[in-house]
C-alpha cells in the first residue's frame, strides 16, 4: 500500500515537470516563505525536540542528530 | 561590529580552501533564539540559546552557514521500570551517581542535569554556470555523557529551465557514549557490575530529492531518505521490570536493543501562495524500518499577512508510530529472557499533537522577531493499520509505563 502511495506520487509529480514557469514569473515564489528549509532556528528547535522524543525522524532533510537524549 | 568579525573570522578558515578571498560583515546574516521547552510531571526542562549565522557571497554563487546552541537540560527522565507502589529506590542517574527516588507516581524517573554544546558549519557552493551546486558540512556536539561528530555532502542540479532541482546527500556520523557509571552489560539485573568503556555509533544516511515548481504560486518537494545505524544504540539509563505472576515486580533489568537499524523515509511537501499573499505548507512523511517502528506524520501551517510588516502562522501536526518490535512495558519472570528488549515510552505505540503559532514582525528590511509558542502533547496508542496490537501497555496485571506527557515551547528570535 505505502509503495503505490509512492509510485502513484511519482507519477504525478513526473506528469507536474511538464509545467515550465518562466524566471519572470517566479516573483511569488522567490519569497523565503515559498522557500522550503527557509524558516530558520524554528525548525532546527522543533527537529530536535521531535528526534529526542519519537523513534523516527528526518525527511526534509537528514536527521537532527547527535545527542543521548533523556 | 566586533561579533559580525568574529563570525567573518571564523567562516574565513573554511574558506581558505575554496579560493573565496574574504568576507565582510555586511555579507552576514543572523539569527538569535531563546527558548525553553518544559514537559508535564515534572519531566525534561530545556533551555536553550541558539545562533545561525549565513553568508551569501559573489551574487550567491558561495552560501556559508554556521549554527552554535547550548542547551540547559534538567529535570527527571522515565526509566522504563514500573512503579514499585510507593517503596524507595537507588537509581543510577544520567546526571552521574545515584540518587533515590520514590516512586509512588505513576513512573519511576530518574533526575538528571546536563548541558549540550553544539555547533556545525556547511557551504554550499556552485560549481559551474548550469545550476549545479556542492555542498560539504561538518556537525558537533558534546554532553556528559556523548559526544557527536558528523560530515555530510551533496550535490543539486537544476534542469527543465531552472522549474525542477534535482538533489542528492550523503551524511556520516560517529558519536562516543559514555554513560556515568559504565556501561551496564544488556539484560543485566540492576547493580551489577559495569563495563567502564565508552561505545560508539556510526550512522550513514542518503537522501534523494525533487523539487518541483507546479506554477507560479506553488512549489513541491518529494524526497526518499535511506539511514542506518550501527553500534550501542540502547540506552545505558532505561531499565525494564520483570514480574511475576501477581504482577509483582521480581528484578529491574537494563535493557537491549539490537546494535543495528536501517530505515527509509519518504517526504513530501508542498506549498502554495493564495491569491491575497497568504501561504500554505504541507508537509508528509512516511517512516519504516527494521525495528518495526513505523510512522505517519502529517503538519500543515498557514501563514497570514497581519499588516505590511507582520504575520502570524498558525500550525498543526500529527504523528503516530507504531511499536518496536522488541518493545515491551514488562517481562515476565515465567519465561525466558528475549534477545531484546525496552520498555522506553519513545519505543511504544503513540500518537502526539502539535498546536502552535508563529508570529513574525519586521521592524527594519533586514531585523525581524518572531515569537513562538507551542503545544505538544503525547497520547499512548492511536491509529490501527491492521497490525497486532500485542504492544499495548495493558498485557499484563501491571500499569502502564507511558501514560503519555504534554510539553510546551516558548520561543523568541530575532533576524538581523
């Protein structure tokens, strides 16, 4: 079930790179809040408090690690 | 002044082999934050002061960035054992020594104190005129009882007219554990005798992502992440109760993991500009791996416009893991002992809720505050995908030994 969710996301999003934005265009999207990882010491805070506090973690992008948390 | 040198200062030894010749203080960017996180029953209490600091030098073609944080941690951290109704007992605790504790709550924790230093430094630079980018990077951090140390790479590339970006990372770490008072011997009973030797913890991680512009207000990223871990991945401090069958508690034992774990994760975001400004991030996440620790997490957030130079982002998460397979709230004295077993509440099969709120204010184009307080709540149980549910606390005569926490954040940084 979890591997058609994947496959089934895949092909939608190779369907979506037929859709061409021009640079001049991307005036919206240049905004940091369209930006992903652009939040700040937010995310890094909330990471880690979820990778001390849950067995699984990461995603976005590699796990916040490094720490034998109580 | 004399900070933004420093920072320049320190980026400059980075640099050195990367032919950038040098940085101004005018190319820097901050971040300060100040935060303290408190759970419930008088478990962890952190506070915390982080920095980030960022530097985008020749029209963005080199990004440097360098993170520092110290945290304050106190408070008392569950064991695993189950309550013992009431009796004293000698914990050996992570902040060093023993320390005795009564347990007439409903969990045995185990007080400690520590502090965590750290820093890591990454740059990002292009490596030719198409849109492909390198990155290298290089974390630490120490505790008492643990010290971490981490490397990582990776390269994007940008194609179908800069629309798609492509990206690929590698991360290694080695961390040293060093628990106060040695590290007890897996399935021990408590007291025993220790090995005093430090162990270690090697993680490799890969990840591979896309990410798609859809128009010209919405942007998507999906990304597949491979981890795994080898070496001392217990917990030298958690600790598990064998009873008997009147559910009597007849030893406390020390726990054991398996000393490997590989696990995927598959992410997806999107996010999308209404018509009047306003923002809406998705995000996804679906976790499996080889401890049987499954999870779905799920977070949306939407971010309002207030006036020219404020916001406020209210967001929502959900999460639910299933239990690890060797996870167990208790052992009974009747049967043999199992290969591996913990009985830590973050092993069990739960659900927790964020509720939480950011609100930004700029005060000039370069400073602005942002405030943010949050609510975190973990509940035992949740969501049933069909699997068996012999992981509940409830298998025996004995109570259970996570019955769930709740934790707030507060929050306050300033960019400048």
């Amino acid at each position: 079930m979890k591997m058609k969710l994947f496959l089934i996301s895949i092909s939608l999003l190779l369907g979506a790179c037929s859709s061409n934005v021009k640079p001049w265009e991307r005036g919206n999207l240049a905004r940091a809040e369209m930006t992903f990882g652009a939040e700040g010491l937010i995310n890094t805070i909330n990471d880690h408090v979820y990778f001390s506090k849950e067995a699984t973690s990461g995603g976005s992008s590699f796990a916040a690690g490094g720490c034998g948390c109580n | 002044m004399k900070k933004n040198n420093a920072f320049a200062l320190a980026a400059a030894s980075l640099m050195s082999a990367t032919n950038i010749s040098s940085v101004s203080a005018a190319d820097w960017s901050h971040e300060l934050n100040t935060f303290i996180y408190n759970e419930s029953d008088g478990r962890v209490s952190d506070k915390s002061i982080k920095y980030s600091g960022k530097a985008s030098l020749n029209d963005g073609d080199t990004l440097l960035n360098l993170n520092l944080g110290v945290d304050i941690l106190t408070g008392a951290s569950p064991t695993g054992a189950l309550p013992s109704d009431g009796k004293t007992q000698i914990i050996t605790s992570p902040s060093g020594g023993t320390q005795t504790t009564n347990t007439s709550s409903t969990l045995e924790k185990a007080p400690f104190n520590d502090k965590r230093f750290s820093f890591d430094v990454g740059l990002n630079k292009a490596i030719n005129e198409t849109g492909t980018r390198a990155n290298i990077g290089f974390s630490f951090s120490k505790e008492n009882d643990y010290k971490h140390l981490g490397l990582s790479t990776g390269l994007s590339k940008e194609i179908n007219n800069k629309n798609t970006t492509l990206a690929i990372g590698l991360a290694y770490s080695a961390d040293t554990i060093d628990p106060i008072g040695g590290t007890p011997r897996p399935l021990s009973p408590i007291g025993t005798r220790k090995t005093l030797s430090s162990k270690s913890k090697k993680s490799i991680d890969m990840i591979l992502g896309v990410t798609q512009i859809l128009s010209k207000n919405t942007i998507t990223q999906f990304n597949y992440g491979y981890g795994k871990q080898t070496g001392y991945l217990s917990d030298a401090y958690k600790r598990i109760s064998v009873i008997d069958n009147n559910g009597n508690i007849v030893n406390n034992i020390h726990e054991a993991r398996p000393e490997t774990r590989a696990g995927h994760n598959f992410f997806a975001a999107i996010k999308h500009s209404l018509n009047n400004g306003n923002v809406i991030t998705e995000t996804t996440r679906l976790h499996a791996d080889e401890w049987g620790t499954n999870s779905f997490t799920s977070e949306l957030k939407y971010r309002m416009a207030l006036a020219d130079k404020s916001s406020i982002e209210p967001y929502v998460r959900f999460y639910y893991q299933s239990a690890a397979d060797f996870y167990t709230p208790q052992l009974s004295n009747e049967k043999a002992l199992p290969s591996y077993a913990s009985s830590d509440y973050r092993l069990s099969k739960f659900s927790s809720y964020t509720l939480g709120a950011t609100y930004r204010l700029k005060t000039s184009s370069k400073n602005e505050w942002n405030l943010t307080g949050e609510y975190y709540q973990q509940v035992p149980g949740g969501l049933n995908f069909g699997e068996d549910d012999d992981d509940d606390n409830s298998s025996s005569g004995k109570t259970v030994n996570n019955p769930g926490y709740s934790a707030f954040i507060l929050s306050l940084g300033l960019k400048f």
